[in-house]
C-alpha cells in the first residue's frame, strides 16, 4: 500500500516524443548502429533538448528503433523539438525518421534492473500517433493540436487528418505538423487505408459521452437571453453614452500610423560625422568612425538606437535643425561630431545635445595616433552611455570596448562597402554596387582574414545578389554560405554571425524556422538593429500572420523611421489586412521620408480612386483579395536590401 500511494504521488501529465527510424529492421546489424547513433547526435545538438536538459526537464526513453522523449515543461517543447529535428534530417535524406506528439498521463516505474523509467498513456497514445505516419511526418494527437490552436504562431502548422481506429481498437484523432520546409505534407499511407471514422458517428458518440451537454445548453440559452436584453436596452445605453461624451473632452484619441509615439529618454541618433581632413577620400574613414560610435551604442539594450540608414539622409555639410531632426527620428538626443585625419595623427571631436532644450551636456576632443581611432570610438560610446545613464551588462561593456580590426587599410575597404551597400536600394546599378562592395570586403579579408564584421558584410553582400535574381546561381549561393561559415567560426557567439545565418537562410533556402530560430539568437545581443525585426515580419506575413508581420515591421521602423523600403512593407501590410486609410497614412510618411523617389507616387493612396497600382488591382479583384503574398509583394521585399 504505502509503495502505492508512492506512484500515485509521482503520476503527472507529460509531452512526449516518440520518434523511430522507419524500414529499421530491414537494415543490417551495423546500420541499425548507424543510424541510431545519428539520430542520437542529431536529438542531442537540437537546442530545444539542450534547454530542457538544462533545466532538468526531460528524460530520454531507448525504444530500440528510435526512442521517446519526455518533456515535463510545455507542450510546445517536444514540438519545437519535432521542428528542429525536421529541419536537420533534410540535410541526411538517407535517414527516414517518423514522429508522433501527444500530451498525457505518465508515471515513473522501475524496470527489471530496478531502474527507474516511465510508463502510462501518455507513452502509448503517443506512440499510437506515431505508428500512423511515413518517414518525415511530424504527427500530433487532437489534444496537443488544440492546445497549440490557440497561439497564432502554430495555427499555420495545423492540418487535421481527422479520427482513426488504430491497434486493439484504440481511437485516435491525428493532425498532421508541417510547414514549407518541415515536415510532410501528404497523407500518410497508413491513413489512407486505415478506418476512418464518419464526422457524424463522431459528433454523435461525442455528444453521448460529454456530462456537459446539458449544462452548456443552459448556457447558451441564458447567453441567449442576454443577447436579447442588450438588444431591447442599446439605444437607452447609446444615448447616455453620447451624453457623457459631449461633457466630457478629457479621453486621448485612438493611436493612428502616423500619430508620434512616445520618445524615449534614453534614445540618441548618431548623426554623420563632418570630415575635416583635406583629402576627400577621408570621407569614408569618416564615416566609419560615425558608424562604429553607433554600432558599439547599439548593442546597450538599455538604450535606444537608431539605425545607420535612416541618420545618413542628414549628412554633414547642410544646415541641420536639430530639434526637428530629433521629432522626426523619435528620439531626445544627438551625437555630432567632426574628423580630422593627417598623416599618423587623428583629432576627434564629438558632442551630445538634448534635442528638446538644446542643451549641450558633454563634449570632448581626442587628439591621438591614428592607430587608436578604435579605442577612441569605444571611449565616445561609453562616454555617451554613461551620460545617458544606460544599464550596461558586462557583454554589452565587453562588446564596446572590442575593435573590428587592427587594420586601418581594411577598415577603411570595410567603410567603403558599406557605403556602397547603403546606396543600393536606390542605385540603378544595385547590382554593380554589390559587386563593389564583395571585392572590396574580400580585400579587406585578405589583409585581416579575423575581420568578423566584414565576414558578416559579405555574406549581406553574396545573399542581396543572389535573392534580388541579379546573379541567380548556385556558386553565389555557395559564396554567401562559406562567408556565414567563417564568421561562425571567428565569432560563433555573436549576434552579427546569427543575424547572417538568419538572412542566409531566408533568402537562399527560405527556411523561414531555421531563419527564425536564428533571429531569436541575434536579437539577444542586436537589441536595436532594426533588421532582426524587420526579417521576422517578413516570414511572418509569408506564413499569413498579418497582425505579427505588422507588429515586428513597426517595431523595426521604430529603430529605422526613414527607411523607405520598411515604411512601403507596413503599407502593403495594411493592405492585405484592408485597412486602407492606415495604408494611405504610411505612404504619405513614406514619401515623405524620401521627396525624390518617384516610385511612391504610382503607390500613393492618391492614386487609389483612378489608375494607380493599387487601385487596378482591386479594381481586378472587386475589393475582395488583399493585396498581399505572390510575386508583386515578392518584388517589392527583394528591393528592400538589407543593410546594418
């Protein structure tokens, strides 16, 4: 009794993963060692294991073909396992592997060596969804499906397959998990053959076996009732509603897109710095001083950034209203500076101002060997943090203080390219620019092969040429993965190598869940680079997740506001969810933020009524299809270059 009450005690409700390699026992001696011993490397280098591992959530269940894992945290944890399992068996074809999930009862047992193991019907049934599948299939039963059913982010992975009869007359209800590049999408064969039972004898043995029936019907007839009474006393409540609304002016009106969100006190934008040298060419050693203060500034999470992109339109050398400058970027302060090159020397100069009082609150100049232009950087951006009382966590102190290279001559290629690749989206010849930028970078590494962030440019560089079509071919796309690949291996921990991986990912393969798994990695250590947000809306809206896609876009354009390209994304965005007059709003904004690009002309909402784009396409559609998805929202991300 007592060893009873014991087992009793340990009963709880665990997600299980059962998995085996299908054909395992046609496989000789030596193969079925094989292929287990893949299967097992593959399982322990996914990161959903790792974490549950970690936290002592998990414990693994050796089936002979396969094994079972069992996750004592959330029900998500074997799927996103399932997902990443899925993800690197594409790569072995020659290892066919089926899985099946199901959330349930367990209970620890002791086995005939007196060890401890698992048991129950959260095992069986499990395992019962997974005998249903073929080699590559990722199936759920009903209850993890409807558990998953109700986060927007799963919804698209869904496929009910319905409810079959299976071993010892054993009932299960199977949805089928997959995606673009995960999972299977057919029918399983056995399903096709297997007893299937009708929707009616469904819902009528369902409605037998429910208690609740009549306690819900009472439900909705007092639901019922209530409808009713609202209905009969609306206009009363309508008409003193009016009332109080006319007497009362106090209640701030609804945001729009083009309302000013609130600024952040910590928020700075590091405008171009002024090059004071002679020599023209030190424009782009200017530049790449401006470029560094705000890269290292960036990485405060404390802080708020904005990008390179969107403080280039206010070059030095033109008159510059700081205030507006600062409404229109959405922050309270600004970081101007000048430099001086001339021979080995170098003079900096930098000052910060509070845009709302014109106050200037720190200042400094730094005359130094041109060799210690980078601790000068690293000295400007604590400096500035610690003036705007930023939070700095001894990776972020870490990752100011390290220079991008020894080399100056490499830097300054580096800070031509980038200039180059900053340009692109506007240029008639982008894809002379990209091939620029890839040899100069290529340069740059030949004199300082440790040069991580010009390994990062040149993947940008190699993906841009390949996913704009401008040079189409699998020897681009080999070029931009070996460039991922060598700044993994400088850097394996940084933000910047996880971020090239993701763009890599999604414009090589579009492997929107390895891109996504990557850009939760690089948004850790990236906190204001607008790029992680703005590719994270881009595969949300590819998977129909509107309302995401438009939350990450506008976060990204909260980090970049003048970007054109980001601002014509939330226009379509809008469009596909058909809220026209947000979409007219973010054009305006977005022709605003670039007067001399014609090409927000033919997409105003002004042309809406006649014979604009917009207005012919719907015209087509008869107001029905939003405007979304397919080649011309294709076209208009892959002119959205990506730049950092």
């Amino acid at each position: 009794m007592p060893d009873e009450q014991k087992t009793q005690l340990r009963l709880e409700i665990a997600h299980v993963l059962f998995m085996d390699i299908v054909g395992y026992s046609k496989l000789l001696i030596d193969e079925q060692s094989e292929a287990l011993q893949e299967l097992n490397q593959i399982v322990h280098k996914t990161d959903a294991v790792r974490a549950a591992e970690a936290a002592g959530q998990l414990i693994f269940l050796p089936t002979g073909d396969g094994m079972a894992l069992v996750f004592t945290g959330s029900v998500e944890e074997p799927v996103e396992c399932a997902l990443q399992i899925s993800q690197r068996l594409r790569a072995q074809p020659s290892l066919p592997v089926r899985m099946g999930i199901h959330s349930g009862p367990v209970h620890h047992v002791s086995d005939v060596n007196q060890r401890e193991n698992i048991a129950g019907a959260g095992i069986n049934i499990a395992q019962r969804v997974m005998d249903c599948g073929d080699a590559g299939h990722i199936l759920l039963s009903k209850r993890v499906a409807d558990d998953l059913a109700q986060y927007r982010r799963w919804q698209p992975y869904l496929h009910d397959l319905g409810d079959f009869e299976v071993k010892h007359g054993v009932v299960v209800s199977v949805v089928n998990l997959y995606a673009d590049v995960v999972g299977n999408p057919t029918q399983p064969a056995k399903l096709k053959q297997g007893k299937r039972l009708p929707q009616r004898a469904r819902v009528s043995e369902g409605a037998k076996r429910s208690p609740l029936l009549i306690p819900l019907l009472i439900a909705g007839l007092m639901l019922f009732t209530i409808v009713v009474l609202a209905i009969i006393f609306a206009p009363a409540i309508l008409k003193q509603s009016r009332a109080r609304e006319n007497t009362t002016s106090s209640s701030p009106p609804a945001p729009t897109p083009a309302s000013t969100p609130a600024i952040a006190e910590k928020s700075i934008a590091v405008l171009p710095f002024e090059n004071m040298s002679r020599d023209p060419d030190n424009a782009f050693f200017t530049d790449g001083v401006q470029d560094q203060v705000l890269t290292a500034l960036a990485k405060v999470a404390d802080l708020k950034v904005i990008s390179r992109t969107s403080v280039m339109q206010y070059k030095s050398g033109v008159a510059r209203n700081l205030r507006e400058i600062a409404q229109q970027l959405g922050v309270t302060h600004v970081l101007e500076g000048s430099v001086q090159r001339a021979g080995n020397k170098v003079r900096v100069n930098a000052q910060l101002i509070n845009a709302r009082t014109d106050a200037h609150e720190w200042a400094d100049n730094y005359d130094r060997p041109v060799d210690d232009v980078f601790a000068i950087q690293s000295e400007i951006a604590k400096a500035i943090a610690d003036q705007l009382q930023a939070k700095l966590s001894p990776k972020e102190k870490s990752a100011i203080e390290q220079a991008p290279t020894r080399d100056l001559v490499a830097f300054d290629l580096y800070s031509r390219a980038k200039s180059l690749m900053l340009t692109t989206s506007f240029s008639a010849i982008g894809g002379q620019n990209l091939r620029k930028a890839v040899d100069l970078l290529e340069q740059a590494l030949a004199r300082d092969p440790s040069f991580f962030l010009a390994q990062c440019q040149l993947a940008y560089a190699h993906d841009n040429l390949y996913f704009l079509g401008l040079d189409h071919t699998p020897a681009r796309l080999a070029a931009a993965q070996a460039a991922v690949e060598a700044a993994f291996r400088l850097q394996p921990d940084a933000g910047e190598a996880h971020l090239a991986r993701a763009e890599h990912l999604y414009r090589g393969y579009l492997d929107y869940d390895g891109a996504l798994a990557e850009l939760e990695i690089a948004r850790k250590s990236l906190p204001n680079d607008p790029r992680v947000f703005e590719l994270t809306g881009y595969i949300a809206r590819r998977r129909g997740q509107q309302e995401e896609a438009l939350r990450n876009l506008q976060r990204a354009v909260d980090l970049d506001p003048r970007n054109f390209f980001t601002l014509q994304q939330i226009a379509l965005s809008y469009a596909g969810l058909r809220r026209y007059s947000d979409e007219a709003a973010v054009l305006d904004r977005a022709r605003k933020s670039l007067p001399a690009f014609d090409r927000t002309r033919s997409l105003s909402h002004k042309s809406m009524p006649g014979t604009g784009p917009i207005a012919a396409t719907r015209r087509r559609s008869g107001g029905r299809r939003p405007l979304v998805a397919g080649e011309h929202e294709r076209q208009h991300e892959r002119r959205s270059i990506q730049r950092c």
